[in-house]
C-alpha cells in the first residue's frame, strides 16, 4: 500500500488520517481536505500483515523497502506483531503501551508519533484474528497460488 505523504494544512505535521474526522495528532485540529485514500490504511495493514505471516511465516517480510510514510510506518507494524507474536504476553494492550513507551523517535520526527502509533496499533491488535494465520491457513494458502 503506498500512499502519498499527507501533511496538516494547519502545522504541516506529516501523518496518515486513517478514518474521518482523525484529528491531527500534533495539533489536534480536524482537517476537511483528506482524501478517502487513507481510509484503508488499517484495514490495508492487516492485509499486509496476513500476507507476510501466510508467505514468510513471520511478520516481517524477507525485504521491504521503505520509500513512503505509509511504508515506514508498516515496517514498524511489521516488527511490532511480530514481537507481540514471539512474546505472546497475556496482555497485549499493556505490552503495545510499554513498546512505545519506549519506542526510540528519530530526530526527524515528533514526539506526538507515540501516541500516534501507539493509538494504530490498538486498533489493528483489537482485529488480531483478522491477520492470525496458523499452519491450516498456510497450507491452504500454497495450494491456492
């Protein structure tokens, strides 16, 4: 999934409205001009997490190349499930809270990115089934390519 940068009209804050009405995270104002593009980014992230567990069987692709926000932010999805699938903690809403608690934010971004991300990634875990592949699955999946 690539989407085109999108930046706040009002503090040029770089981020993805994935659903209507989304706030921008840095300045809390609701922007009017968002494209329904990004409406998917969710729902397009759990497809790409399905797709990478169904044909690596972890996650994290074999490559991925970053060129987009929209691509760096999966990546770090990517790492993310899969450490939540290694770790299997009991709590996996507490467990994202303390990964980004302390997610290390690269000078270039802002510190609102946290929450951000945090607030994602209780959205996709809440759809968990939805990208969950077992060996069932997989198998399935190699007969049906």
């Amino acid at each position: 999934m690539k989407l085109e940068e999108y930046s706040c009209p009002d503090c040029k804050a770089e981020y993805i409205p994935y659903e209507k009405g989304l706030p921008c995270p840095s300045c809390k104002i609701i922007p009017t001009d968002i494209s329904e593009e990004y409406f998917g980014f969710i729902d397009n992230l759990i497809v790409s997490l399905r797709i990478n567990k169904m044909s690596c069987g972890r996650y994290i692709p074999d490559a991925w190349y970053i060129g987009s926000m929209s691509d760096n932010l999966q990546s770090i999805f990517f790492r993310l499930f899969q450490f939540l699938s290694i770790k299997k903690p009991r709590d996996g809403e507490a467990f994202i809270g303390e990964y980004f608690k302390n997610f290390i934010i690269e000078e270039k971004e802002v510190e609102f990115m946290r929450d951000y991300l945090h607030t994602i990634a209780l959205k996709v875990h809440s759809r968990k089934e939805e990208f969950h592949v077992n060996w069932w699955t997989r198998l399935i999946g190699r007969f049906s390519s």
